[in-house]
C-alpha cells in the first residue's frame, strides 16, 4: 500500500485498516460470484482507496452496472462493513475495473469545456444530474478554474449549475 498524502501516523494507521477490511470483504464477494479480481488499496486525499483490478473489464461490468449505479451501492455496502468492524463511519472510495478513474477523466474534460463556455458567454450553466462522486469532480475542478460552482436539487436530479467568479 502506498500514501499520496503525508497523514499523521495514527491516521495513515486508521486509513490502512480500513482498506484492509475492504479488501477483505470484496475478495469474499468476489469469491462467492465466482468473479476473478486482484484488489489493490492505496490512500489518497486523506481517504482510503480499494480497487478491483482485472485483466478482463467486461468480466465485472455487472458489479458496475449502468452508470455506476451497483459499484455505488458495493460502495455503501463496503462502508458499512468497515464501520460495523471499526465503530467508525468510512469515507472509503471503491473503484472497479477502472470505471471511476475513467469517468473522472470524462468529467474533468466535461467541467474544462463548460468552464470556457461560460467564461465566454459570461452566463452560468447548469448540467444533467450526477451523482455525488461526479459532482465532487466537477466542484473541483471548476475551483482549481477559480469560478463558482453550487449544487442544486435532491437526488437524484442533483445537479450543479457553473458561474463566473463573483
């Protein structure tokens, strides 16, 4: 396991064993789907990260599902196994066969180019509705940018509208 942040140790502590009861309790669902999988954890922004990594995607789009609706759901339910062992409420990211990574990289480009059309245009944009994983991309992103972004509306038609810097 490797950090990309310089946590204090009790922390770094905490953030390691969370990724471990992770990882323990995918590679038992993988096991029980009969699913092949290699789980890989890191820390990354003060949280813990597990990965299932394959050889073959296709092999686990169903624990994907459309639009990440089910590795949302594995999320949660991954969270609530390391609290039950830990006490403590998890902030863990779960990513599988690379579906988060890849649609962070689509968001990113998705806020770069709405972040022009609306210092072009000088009028704020609203996008299509995203779940909470994709809105905290698109938020960053626009901050880095130096505009405003707000979320409005309750899930799911939660969405984020992109304004000129006040």
């Amino acid at each position: 396991m490797t950090t990309q942040n310089t946590e204090p140790t009790s922390t770094t502590s905490r953030l390691e064993e969370e990724g471990e009861i992770a990882a323990d309790y995918l590679e038992e669902l993988l096991d029980i789907a009969d699913l092949d999988g290699e789980i890989d954890m890191d820390i990354d922004h003060g949280r813990a990260t597990v990965e299932v990594i394959t050889d073959d995607p296709a092999q686990l789009a169903e624990l994907v599902g459309t639009d990440g609706e089910v590795l949302d759901a594995l999320q949660e339910l991954t969270r609530l196994a390391v609290q039950a062992r830990t006490g403590e409420r998890s902030r863990l990211m779960l990513d599988i066969a690379g579906y988060r990574a890849t649609r962070r990289s689509e968001l990113t480009v998705l806020a770069e180019k709405t972040i022009a059309d609306v210092r072009e245009s000088g009028v704020a944009i609203a996008l299509a509705p995203m779940n909470a994983f994709e809105r905290k991309v698109v938020h960053d992103v626009v901050t880095a940018a130096g505009l405003t972004s707000e979320s409005h509306g309750v899930d799911p038609a939660r969405h984020i509208t992109i304004s000129p810097s006040a």
